[in-house]
C-alpha cells in the first residue's frame, strides 16, 4: 500500500485545534505576574460591586482600605465582624495600598460623606495604579495618582 498524504478536511481539522489552543493559551501569555493595573482592575471591580450591592440591598456597605496593606475588606455593612478580604497582592505581589480609607455606599449607590473625588492609590516601588471615585454618583474609574 503507498503512502498517503493529509485530506483537506484534516488539514483545516489540525488548523482549528491548532486556533483553539492558541485562544486558550493568549490569556497566559499576556497577563505578566505583578501587574499593577490587574490589581487596581480588582480593586476597582470590588468598589463598583460593593456599590451595586448597597443598592440591590437597600442598605449601607463599605469597602476598606488599609495603608501599608495590600488586602481590603469590602461588600459588607460598616463595621461587620466577617467582610469579604481580598488580597490586591495576589495580582500584584509586594503592592499596598497608600491610604487607609472606608468607602461607604448608601441604599442610593451614593457614597456617604464624599463632597470631592477621593482617589485610593495603589503602588509597589515607583509604579502606581489609581482609583477614583466621585462624589454624589460614586461613579470609579481607574486614573493616574
């Protein structure tokens, strides 16, 4: 029996395995370890659920930021024995956090207290992500510190 070369259909088979591994793989590959803009991205993404719970809940939340600290507390009343913790530093190892600050959103979505743009700064060495969140809306979005 003589050799037989590949059949059209199981090259373009071989090619959309190929397509299909190399989509699950892009993520790996650009997502660099200690990147500071995924770790403010948490963070931000923390702020705008803590916001959307507030008002889903009709009741007062708050996030918490420690200075020094690389974990926060968010989504649970002011002052609760046992907040939602994540660690900012998985994202980012050796980032913290500058300020220490409690974000506290009423039933509105509205961030009590705040009369002008509060910004949580994020940093490891001389890079810097930040988070700003504005009064009366409490719209956040990533900025410059």
């Amino acid at each position: 029996m003589a050799p037989r070369a590949m059949t059209l259909i199981e090259l373009a088979a071989v090619i959309a395995v190929m397509a299909v591994l190399a989509i699950a793989a892009y993520p790996v590959f650009t997502v660099r370890p200690g990147d500071m803009g995924a770790a403010a991205g948490l963070a931000l993404e923390d702020i705008r659920s803590t916001q959307r719970q507030a008002m889903a809940d009709g009741a007062p939340r708050a996030i918490v930021f420690t200075a020094g600290s690389p974990a926060y507390a968010y989504g649970r009343e002011p002052g609760a024995a046992a907040p939602l913790i994540r660690d900012a530093g998985e994202a980012a190892p050796g980032a913290v956090f500058q300020e220490s600050l409690t974000i506290t959103f009423n039933s509105l979505g509205e961030p009590a207290g705040l009369v002008e743009p509060l910004t949580v700064t994020l940093s490891h060495g001389a890079e810097r992500a930040a988070i700003t969140i504005h009064p009366y809306t409490g719209y956040a979005a990533r900025g410059t510190p």
